[in-house]
C-alpha cells in the first residue's frame, strides 16, 4: 500500500452559466497515510466529487500537486482503483468479464484472469452471478461487483465516490459491513467520498469535512473497530 | 497536439453556449473547400459548379418564378400525402394495437407492404393514374402510413393498463378513454411513426418527381440532369436539405421531444 | 429508428414448436391474402393490363426463373446493396467513432453529418449519373451515401451517449487508448450502429430501386421500369413480391435481430 498526498489542490473552471471562473477546491491539502481509511463528507456541491474527479485523474487541477506514493498523477492510472456511484459496469461485458478487466488490461491470458475474478467475485459472494450482464443484477450486486473490479486490479489507493449512495438502506449496511471485511483483510489506502456523516464515522480512520472547496476541519475516529 | 486539443475544447464550449451558430458554423469551411476545389479546376465545371454558380442560378431561378412555383409544388404534394396518409394511419394505428384479432391479420401485412417499398409502386401506379398527382399521392401516402400505423400501434400496447382502468373507475366512457388516455399516451409513438414517415415520404417524393414528375425539385434536378448541368442540380439538392433540415429539426424533432420528454416517457420504437 | 420490432404475442411452447406456430400466425394473413386475389380480380373482371390475375403471375416467375432473368436481376441488385453497404459501414463506423471520441470534433462535424444523413439517398441520383454515368459505379455511390451519412452520424451519436463514468473507469482499470475503443467506444455505440444501418439500408434498398429505374439494364428496378413500357402488369406485380420478400428476409431475419440482440441484452435503452 502506499500514501496518497494533495498538496495545495486549486480548481476552477468556467461556468457558462455565470459567465465566470468559479472556484471549486481551494487550498485543500491532505495526507493519507499507508493503509489508512479516509473519509471527505460535505453537503452536495462541496466539491468532493471534484477532488475525487482530480486524484482518479478524470480532472486535471489548476494548481498543486496528486503524489501516489512518491509519484505525481498524471492522467488516470491502474494504481489508482476507482469505485463510481452508479457502478460504472460495462453492460455489454458479463459480471465476470467486468471484474477481470483490469487483468485483461494488463495483457493477462483469459484462464488466469477468470481465475483471479473469480477469487474476487466469491470475496463478494457473486461467484453465482459471473455470466450474467449488469443490467440483469440488483444495484447492491452491481456495486459488489464494482467493487471487486476495482480490488481485483491491484491498486495501491481505493477511490470511493459515494459508492453506496445509489442502493437501499438495508443493502447499503450490509455492504458497508463487506467493505470493513475486506478493508480489514487488505488494508487498502481509502479515499472515500459521502454525504452521509454516519457512514462516514462507521467506516474511516479520519473524517475530513468539506465545505464550499475548502477543508472545515479533520476529525480522527477512535472508536474501536468493529464499530456497530 | 495539445493546443489543437485545448483549440478542439474551447470550440465544444463555444457549440455548447451558442447552438443554432454551432450548427451552422460547420458549413463555412465545408462550402470555402467546395469553393476552393471548384476554382482550382480538378474537375470540368459542368460537372462540378462553384458556390457562386449555385447561387446566380438559385437568383436567376428565382427571379423567373421557377423555383418557388417548383418547390410550391413538392411542398403541395407532400402536404397532401402526409395529410391523408395520417388521417388513415393513426384510426387503423390505434384498432392495430388495440385488438388482437385486427393485429394478428394485418400485422404482417402491413410488414409485407411496407417492405415492398413505394417506389417498386411506380411502375404500376402509371400504367393506373399516368403521370399525375393521383400518382404522386398514392406513394407519399403509401409511404408515410406504414411507420405511422405500425408507431401508433406501438404506443397505444405501449400504454399502461392500469391508466385505462383508473380512467374508467373514474367513469369515463369508452369514447373518452380513447380520446382522453389513449390517443395522449400513443402521441410520443405517433409523432416518432410520423417524423420516420415523412422522412421516407419526401424521399419517395423525389423519387417520384425524378422518375414521373412534370414539376417539383425532383424535376428540376433530374431535367438538369438530362442537360448535363450539374449546377441546378447541386441547387435542387442544397434546397431539399435545407427544407427537411428546417421541418425536421425545428418542427419534428421539437415536438417529438415536447411530448416524449415533457411526459417522462421514453419512446422505444 | 423506423421499423419496429413486431409485437406479436408468441405462443407458450418449448422451441422450435413455439417458432413454427409463431411462423404460421405470421403467414396466415398473407396466405388469406393470396387466396383473395383471384377471387378480387376475376369478381371485378379487372383487365389483365390494370392488375394481372394470379396464373399470370405465376407463369412470369416460371418463365423468368427457368431463362435465369430473374436470378440475374436479384444478383444485380443484392450484389450492387451489399458492395455499397459493406464500404459505407467500413468506412463510416471507425470515422463515427474518432469524431465521437472529441467533444470539439463531434460538435463541428454532428451538423454536417445530420445535414447529409436527411439529403441521403435518391437525392443523389441527378448527380451520381451525371458524374459516373448510367451503372454500377452511380447505384454504388447512391447506396453508399444513404448508409454512409446516416451510420457515420448514428455512431457519432452513440459514442457521444456512452456514459462517461464508463469511459473513466476503463481508463482507471488502465486502459490503452486501442483498448477503450474495442473493449468501449465500440460495443457501446454497437446498438446505435446496428440501428443506423437498419435505418441507412432502408433509405438504400428505395435509392436502388429507384437508381435502378433510371440508371441501368439489370437489376430489380430495371425489370420493373421495363415491364411498365409493354405494360406487362405480371412481371411488374412479380417483381414488387420479389422485392417485398427479399427486403422482409434482409430486416426481418437479419437486422431486427441484431438490433434486439445489442438493446435488449445489454439493456441499454435506446431512444427513438
């Protein structure tokens, strides 16, 4: 695992609605240490979504730097695994294909790859489901196999963009409660991304609160895991 | 490489603020080109006219009234055809798609009939009606009721039948329903039938004017043809684009989205 | 979108039993119709030269299947659709997909392409013959154009739809830029595609028809357009079921599926 630093991250962009640059990120520095589980909350229109848009390398930043490690991010990049908010499955490619992608990517033959999804898909319980096609799967199936395909690339830094925002109450707990089983087996460095308070202390060793592009403050969670 | 990229970004911003320039701005350098090609000399000017030959032949054109009579025309016969053609579609359109016994005996009939296709029509049509209007209405008609029938079934099995009986335990009678729950909730679908109607219908159209026609843009490009002048030709078809350009994106796709959008409703076809 | 899948209620059966009576429901009408034309013609007393009687009919496909004119006209004609098609979706599709794949190039080129997708087709026979002369190189061009235009500018639209959320998570499971068009750009514009060249092979199949009539001395619309001359209702009537048949065969068995396969599979929703 490896750290994930911002270091005066700016953004802003022309808004042809105004007229003018808005300011979406101002100043916001962060450090997240190997293996930590960080958490950004903030109201809608927070700009947390843009941070995780610049660090996934969706976004290029006005100004200030993205260190993975102790390599800058330029452009999006496979150390860097992305969990999206309405899941992201290719629907033409099934659940299994979906989640060795990343492998296929990386020029690994299709027997190994199934292989190693298939690993992932039962870390999920979803091996029953690998020739199936997306849409034929509730949102909280889609969102384990979301999951999964991130994980299954190997990425030194998990990027969760409000990835539970999408399923039912009642899914949403039983997947934040996966998420902490497997975080607490691989010990991935999390950058997480909610408006949900109480998800947010459930889940990170830190919340950083967010608002109007600009860090409020950070709050360390002390609370012994597993947290209920 | 990145100056045309950021040069390619600022112009997707500028078509995003500014749309009815953004689509007309693509021409500029389309006709400069044409223009540059033609006074280059590459090919004869017979065959290949220059932006200003098109325009002083659209000017001369119309200044003999040739033009607006012609295209008065098109316009008259395709008016007449889509009238007629909609006036029978959507009736026999709503009994498709709301009896199973009418669907299972005309559905693949009227599939049949549409695959057969206007223009195989023409010959038959002349030995009938000759070259005349009679001719002219009975292919555009022929044309545009087919997607119009087939669209307006589709909508009305598209509705949902607890609409139906909701408007009936609120005691509308069954002229009402029709009028009130299911022509509305077909119209998406019929404005769709009608947008792809009209668009084989203005084609069958040329066809007709090409193949028959003693008038019309069709006429005008296919007798220039026969004189070898390539000039109003190339006119006759800037002049069809433009119009359908006109009905189809201003008129049709609008109401199409009006009715589509406005209600929520996703049209499948 | 133009033709719509056929809502016909499908018969509970297992396989091929369910295929063969769904077959039969479809054939049924046009069997009926069949029956009713002889009956039509002869109650009327309608004249051989207005519309021909069912024999007739009959005796011309026997007479131009045992010469070969007929096999001769549909090979022209299938021959000239498939060679025109076939070059206008090679090259329209990989074009449709670089110009979707810009946010600048899709806007300066999607008016353009709209504006000769709504010309194409038999517009362009004045110019095609006046430029390749009478044959196959003008029927060609005039296919061309109509599958073309409209392919290219569907693909465009397609690419364009593909959520961008997709494109961002190929590109972070590391995607080459080759990758993110085989393994994204294209099967997510695939429905789009198939869609245009349904539309696109509409618009063909009437522009051949038409060129056909004007433009040459074989082919299906050329034996219609000369059966006319001798008033020859039989071969014209022939050659309208031949077309009707073949162009039912092509979208039925071919397109529609294709289309059905990409949409509905995938579940992607596709807009009129």
């Amino acid at each position: 695992m490896k750290s994930l630093t911002l270091r005066n991250l700016h953004k802003t962009y022309f808004d042809p609605a105004v007229g003018t640059r808005v300011t979406a990120i101002q100043d916001v520095s962060l450090e997240i240490g190997p293996g930590e589980f960080v958490a950004v909350v903030g109201p809608a229109g927070c700009g947390k979504s843009t941070i995780l848009n610049m660090v996934a390398g969706f976004l290029p930043a006005t100004r200030g730097d993205i260190i993975v490690g102790d390599r800058p991010v330029k452009g999006p990049g496979r150390d860097r695994g992305v969990v999206f908010q309405n899941f992201a499955l290719l629907p033409w490619k099934t659940v299994i294909d979906n989640v060795g992608f990343g492998l296929k990517m990386r020029g690994i033959a299709k027997p190994e790859r199934d292989r190693i999804a298939m690993e992932f898909l039962e870390l999920a319980g979803l091996s029953h489901a690998a020739e199936r096609y997306p849409n034929e799967l509730s949102g909280g199936m889609q969102q384990r196999a979301g999951v999964v395909r991130a994980l299954a690339n190997e990425p030194d830094v998990l990027l969760m963009d409000e990835p539970f925002a999408s399923v039912d109450a009642q899914t949403r707990m039983t997947l934040q409660e996966e998420l902490m089983r497997i975080w607490g087996e691989r010990r991935h460095t999390v950058l997480f991304i909610t408006h949900d308070v109480g998800e947010a202390v459930f889940l990170a060793d830190r919340v950083v609160v967010l608002s109007k592009g600009h860090v409020l403050r950070e709050i360390p969670i002390t609370i012994p895991r597993p947290r209920g | 490489m990145n100056a045309i990229l950021e040069a390619l970004d600022r112009y997707a911003h500028w078509a995003a603020r500014w749309p009815v320039l953004a689509a007309l701005a693509p021409f500029v350098p389309v006709v400069a080109l044409w223009w540059g090609v033609a006074a280059a000399g590459v090919f004869p000017r017979a065959f290949f006219p220059a932006p200003p030959d098109v325009l002083q032949s659209f000017l001369t054109l119309t200044y003999k009234g040739i033009l607006p009579a012609y295209l008065e025309d098109s316009i008259g016969r395709l008016a007449a055809g889509v009238s007629v053609g909609i006036l029978l579609g959507i009736p026999l359109g709503i009994l498709v798609g709301l009896s199973g016994v009418a669907r299972k005996a005309l559905w693949p009939v009227l599939l049949f009939f549409q695959a057969i296709g206007d223009i195989a029509w023409l010959p038959l049509l002349l030995i009938w009606f000759g070259f005349g209007l009679g001719t002219m209405t009975f292919v555009i008609v022929y044309t545009v009721i087919f997607p119009v029938v087939i669209n307006t079934a589709l909508g009305v099995r598209s509705i949902p039948p607890e609409l139906v009986r909701a408007a009936q335990s609120l005691g509308a009678p069954r002229w009402r329903i029709l009028t009130d729950v299911i022509l509305p909730g077909a119209l998406p679908n019929i404005m769709t039938g009608l947008r792809n109607g009209l668009g084989y219908g203005w084609r069958a159209l040329i066809a007709a004017e090409i193949i028959v026609g003693t008038s019309g843009i069709g006429f005008l490009m296919f007798d220039a043809r026969r004189a070898g002048s390539a000039v109003e030709i190339v006119l006759g078809m800037i002049v069809l684009g433009l119009l359908w350009y006109i009905v189809d994106a201003w008129i049709l796709a609008p109401i199409e989205r009006a009715t589509g959008q406005r209600w929520g409703l996703v049209t499948r076809a | 979108m133009s033709h719509s899948a056929a809502p016909i209620e499908m018969g509970q059966g297992p396989g091929a039993a369910r295929h063969l009576r769904q077959a039969a429901t479809f054939v049924a009408p046009l069997v009926v119709l069949f029956l009713c034309w002889p009956l039509l013609v002869s109650a009327f007393g309608v004249d051989a030269r207005v519309f021909p009687g069912v024999k007739a009919v009959f005796a011309a496909a026997v007479e131009s299947v045992s010469d070969g004119s007929l096999l001769a006209h549909v090979a022209a004609s299938l021959g000239r659709v498939a060679a025109g098609t076939l070059l206008a979706v090679v090259v329209a599709v990989p074009l449709g997909v670089a110009m979707g794949v810009n946010a600048g190039v899709s806007a300066f080129l999607t008016p353009l392409f709209r504006f000769f997708s709504v010309l194409a087709g038999i517009a362009w026979i004045p110019i095609a013959t006046l430029w390749f002369g009478y044959g196959f190189g003008a029927i060609t061009f005039v296919i061309f154009n109509a599958v073309f235009f409209i392919v290219a500018y569907n693909t465009l639209l397609g690419v364009t739809a593909i959520p961008m959320r997709l494109r961002h998570a190929a590109a972070s499971l590391g995607a080459s830029r080759l990758a993110m068009v085989t393994e994204v750009l294209l099967p997510g514009a695939l429905p789009n595609i198939v869609t245009g060249i349904r539309t696109g092979l509409g618009f063909a199949w009437r522009g051949l028809i038409a060129a056909e009539m004007i433009a040459t001395n074989v082919g299906l619309g050329y034996m219609l357009f000369v059966a006319r001359d001798f008033y020859r209702t039989e071969v014209i009537v022939l050659g309208m079921i031949v077309i009707g048949i073949l162009w039912l065969l092509i979208d039925r068995l071919i397109l529609a599926p294709l289309e059905r396969a990409t949409i509905e599979r995938w579940g992607v929703v596709q807009r009129a």
